[in-house]
C-alpha cells in the first residue's frame, strides 16, 4: 500500500509533518546539486542480475514515495523536482531516479520514484 | 597474473601496455581478462569520478581464438575485445566530440602495427561503437563497445 493511500491527499498535502511520521530520512540531489534531506517512504527492493556481453550487473530497484516538502515543494505540477540520474540516498545506498515518467503518480502531491542502484560483479565472463 | 606464453596471450600483455601508456588511462584503470569486483567497488562511481570525456576504465579479454591445420591458405585470426567507459556530464549538452577523439585515439594506439613485435600478432581491424550514454548514474557515463557488447573488438593475424 502506497503512502497516499494510507494518509490520502489531503494529509499528503500537510506533506511534510506526515512524511515525518511515516517516512525515512533520506537524501536527494537534484541535477547534480547538494544533497537535501527529505522525509520518504521506503519501498521494496527488487534485486537482479543481468549480463550485458561479458559484463555481469547486479541491479537493485527500490521505490520511494517523496511527498512534496520543504526542499522538495513545487509550486506547480510544471516545476520539474525530479529527472533521471538525480540522486536519493538513503541507508548508507546511493539509488539513482530511473526516469521521468514515474516521477509523478498516485496524486498530485506525492511523487512515486523508481531508483536503481547498479553495481558490477565482473567482467570478462565470456 | 602470470605473463602469456602463446602468442594471443603475449599479445594481450601488450595491449595492457599500449592502453595502460594512454594519457587519461594509465596502468591503474586497465583491466586484463577476468575482473571480478569486490563489494566495497563501485565500477560505474569509480568512472564518475574521472574528468568528463578524457579520462576512462579500459577492460579486455581475449573472446576468441584459432587453431587450424598449417595447410589451410586461410589465415588464422584471433579476436580481443572490451569497452572502454567515459565519464559523460549528464545535466548539460555535449557533442561528444571530445570523448569520440579519446576513443578514436585509443583505437589507433591498439591498430598500429608498429607498436607490436617479437612473437607478438599484428593487428588486423578495430571497429568500435558508441553502445550507450547512461544516464541513470549521478553525472552519466559513455561506454564505447570494443566488442563486449557486440560486434567489433580487435582482431589479430596469428
């Protein structure tokens, strides 16, 4: 169940004290700026292996839900907060947003981000 | 590591050599063979890290080789191939002009032919492709496929 669900758009509205309540602190940087700390909520973490020629990835796909916040508030759905390759880190794991269309989902006032974190295991395997 | 004795091998030491003397490489950013990363390695921060288009991690092996009977006119050939990985600024433009002149630059070290001797093979083709600009990690990275990835590499007469 998304954090929208649960608190519904008005209190995801209130945003920042909710996210408090519900979320971990995690940090986000945005097109390469400092990083900002931010209230979200943790999602599952998928994790895969894939081979691209000789180069073996483990790909790690988690979800955040980031309600709109002081460090994160827009003014309008128009402002871009979120871009692929912006940064989220969170528990010592630096993910990074995977693109934009999923930047904004489940209400207007809480963004869904799908962020991956990619790491090698070895190459030359074949 | 244990230096090669066959001639592909002997041939791959060199290639290490030739790439680890290329100005935005070095010896500490080229990889021979099999790799395999430990968990405190991070391959694509390691690459954010460098100067954008002009510094880079070369991997390579050897992918495949020839052994024919001494009466067969055709010529045996053996095949070496890797990519090569750019650090890329993701939030702003770029033709790519400079990261093009680094590989480029890379790929006319390995097919020049005056740079191998002794029981070394000569190079015989290098094609090479532009496979991706990622742009999931926090500053983007190139990656030119020396046939990792697909077709191309560096073939070598035996």
């Amino acid at each position: 169940m998304s954090l929208y669900d649960e608190i519904g758009k008005a209190k995801a509205a209130a945003s920042f004290a909710v996210a408090g309540a519900f979320g971990e602190t995690v940090s986000f940087s945005h097109r390469g700026a400092a990083g900002v700390t931010l209230k979200a909520k943790v999602g599952a973490e998928r994790i895969a292996s894939v081979e691209e020629g000789g180069i073996l990835t483990q790909t790690r796909v988690r979800t955040f839900e980031v309600p709109v916040q002081d460090n994160f508030a827009v003014t309008t759905d128009d402002t871009e907060p979120v871009c692929p390759g912006d940064t989220l880190t969170w528990d010592s794991k630096v993910y990074s947003v995977m693109r934009d269309g999923i930047g904004k989902a489940k209400g207007d006032r809480v963004y869904f981000l799908q962020c991956v974190q990619r790491k090698r295991l070895a190459s030359g395997v074949r | 590591m244990a230096a090669g004795t066959k001639q592909e091998t002997i041939t791959a030491d060199r290639v290490n050599v030739l790439v680890s003397a290329v100005a935005g490489i070095g010896a500490s950013r080229v990889q021979q063979g099999y790799k395999r990363w430990t968990d405190a390695q991070n391959f694509e921060s390691l690459v954010q890290a460098l100067t954008d288009e002009t510094q880079g991690y070369f991997s390579f092996w050897i992918r495949r080789a020839t052994r024919q009977e001494s009466l067969q006119e055709k010529q045996p050939t053996f095949q070496i191939v890797g990519e090569l990985v750019v650090a890329v600024d993701k939030d702003n433009s770029s033709d790519l002009n400079s990261a093009w002149d680094f590989a480029l630059g890379v790929a006319e070290t390995l097919i020049d032919s005056t740079n191998y001797t002794g029981e070394q093979a000569l190079p015989m083709e290098c094609p090479f492709s532009l496979y991706e600009v990622r742009v999931v990690e926090d500053r983007g990275i190139a990656i030119f496929d020396f046939g990792a990835y697909g077709n191309g590499g560096l073939t070598f007469f035996n």
